[in-house]
C-alpha cells in the first residue's frame, strides 16, 4: 500500500445508495435511552479539562497506567469485558473519546477539532490529571481509538512504553484501505460522500437502524451483545455524538497524514502488539504496522469479526498482559 493515496475519491453514488438502503427501515433513538452511558463497574467517573472541553474517564488499580481507548461507533464501556482484568497491578484508565460518550464534543471539525493528534492531547490531559504526566505509561486502542493511540505514541513517545492497536491499520495505510475497498467500509463513503451536515440529518431518529447495521455486519464472527448496542445507540442518539462521530472519519485525509509526518525516518521502537480478529483485518493489523513501528508482535482472535473486545475478551486480555511483560 502506498502511504500517500487519497480516501476522497469515494463512490458517491454508492454512499447514497447504501444510504437509501440503510436507513428506510423503520425504527431509531425512541426505542433507546436518551441519556449517555456511565462508565465501567467497579471504576471511579471523572473528568479532565482539555481544549476548553470535559473529557470523561473511569479509573481503577493501583500501579502504572494503562490507558484504553475505545472505538466507533462504542464507548469506553467496549472495554468492560477487558479493564478489570488488569486493576490488580495497574491504574486502568479508560477514556470516552471527544464527543463520545460522556466527554463534551466540539461545535465543529473546521480546525480539525477532531483530528487524532488533537484528540491524542485530550488523552493526555486526562493521563496528566491523574498524577502520570512524564511517566512512561501503556496505551491500547481499539478502531479509531487504535488511531488515536498510534498519535499518542508518535507523540509523546517518550511517555510510552507499550503500545496495542486492535482492528486499526495505521495513519494512511487506513486511507489506503478505503481507497481499495470503499465498500468493506460503506460508512465513510456514507460520511464522506456527501456533503457535510447531510449524513447526520439522514441518521437523526433512525440511530437504532444506522449503527445496528453497523454492528451487525456480514462478515463471519460476532457482534457486540444486545445490551451493548443498546447502550451505544443511546450514547450516539443524544445530541452532538453522531456529528462528533462523522467527523473523526472526514478529518482522516489531513489527521492521518499529520500522524505520518511524526513517523516518516521515525519510527516507533517500544514494543508494540497488532492484533486483528480473524474475520476482519487479521494479520494485515501487526503488517501495516511494519511501516510504522519496529518491534510489532503479530495476533489475530481465532473466529472473530471486528468486535474482537467482546468476541473473546480473554484471548485479548492474554495478549495485552504478554505485550506488558516485554
């Protein structure tokens, strides 16, 4: 793959066509709670201040952090199955990305509001509130949360010591992906096929059909449970959540890029695990970080589609912990 191909020569005729096809079922956010989801049990809520906005986080352990990052369209609650795991030996912190969740969105992505580099520093505003600002931590990311981490990483790399990135092909080599299968991905063609403004109004009240079909792929291997679906359509039918969304996917062209540019002749040299779940990416995950990173330890879930965080939370768990030990 070329680190330098475009994503927005998208099939617009077929990002309305899905579009048509997605959302004439009946059905959206009446049936869901309006209120956003809380955070994982067991764990402490707070919230830290970055770019005049209030990120949320939920927190628990003792000892170094691991920070998780979860992906779209979820909430930091897509961590549930996994976080407690490690509380015995470290400070989990699981973050809801800008706009998501319970952390505050931006008015707009017209300064790249939603970049990953911007939403890596909200990140880091949370790691610094909670006592481990110029500490090495461990980051893990799933999706667009594996984006975020990666930027993380390039960013303050000096802080990392661990890296994983879950179901997430690294900065342009996502563009890349879209560029060659923008129908694997029909929600960015849906996104960034049309004008900005429109895939929301297209979503608005039919929230349950939009991100059902979205969990709910064709591909072999799971999906998240019913009672997760729920609480993310709720988290995605309050106002703000699916623009914040959509514009994480429209930002990526110059976001992506931006992340790259701390790469090119720099690559990231802490150890860093791919995982892919074997129905979705696979190994092209630890592959594509090749490009990025040296020290890349290749996994892929047995059976899973892309929910590999409830698929099987332990094989995930297991790989984690043998990434901590390196």
């Amino acid at each position: 793959m070329t680190k330098h191909q475009r994503r927005w020569p998208v099939a617009v005729a077929a990002a309305a066509l899905t579009a048509a096809t997605v959302l004439t079922a009946s059905g959206g956010a009446a049936e869901a709670a309006a209120t956003p989801p809380g955070g994982l049990a067991g764990f402490k809520d707070g919230y830290a201040p970055s770019d005049g906005l209030r990120i949320h986080y939920a927190v628990a352990g003792h000892g170094p952090a691991l920070v998780l990052l979860h992906g779209w369209p979820e909430t930091l609650q897509a961590w549930g199955e996994v976080a407690p795991a490690f509380t015995k030996d470290h400070t989990v912190i699981a973050v809801d990305l800008r706009g998501l969740g319970r952390s505050q969105a931006s008015d707009s992505d017209a300064q790249g509001t939603y970049t990953a580099l911007t939403i890596a520093a909200d990140v880091h505003a949370v790691v610094e509130q909670l006592g481990f600002g110029g500490q090495q931590i461990s980051v893990a990311g799933h999706d667009v949360g594996g984006g975020v981490a990666l930027a993380y990483a390039a960013k303050y790399r000096t802080e990392v010591g661990h890296l994983a990135i879950l179901e997430a092909p690294p900065t342009t080599w996502y563009l890349q992906l879209v560029a060659d299968k923008p129908n694997f991905l029909w929600w960015d063609s849906f996104i960034n096929g049309q004008k900005p403004g429109v895939p929301e109004q297209l979503v608005a009240g039919r929230e349950k059909t939009f991100y059902g079909s979205v969990y709910n792929g064709s591909a072999p291997g799971g999906a998240p449970s019913a009672k997760s679906q729920q609480a993310y359509i709720a988290a995605y039918s309050r106002p703000g959540a699916t623009r914040s969304g959509f514009d994480f996917f429209r930002q990526q062209d110059t976001g992506e890029r931006d992340v790259q540019k701390l790469l090119d002749d720099n690559l990231l040299t802490m150890p860093v695990l791919g995982l892919g779940g074997q129905n979705s990416m696979g190994a092209a995950v630890a592959d594509d970080l090749g490009n990025v990173a040296t020290n890349v330890t290749p996994a892929v879930v047995p059976g899973a589609n892309h929910w590999v965080l409830e698929e099987n939370p332990q094989f995930v768990v297991d790989r984690i912990r043998e990434l901590l030990a390196r």
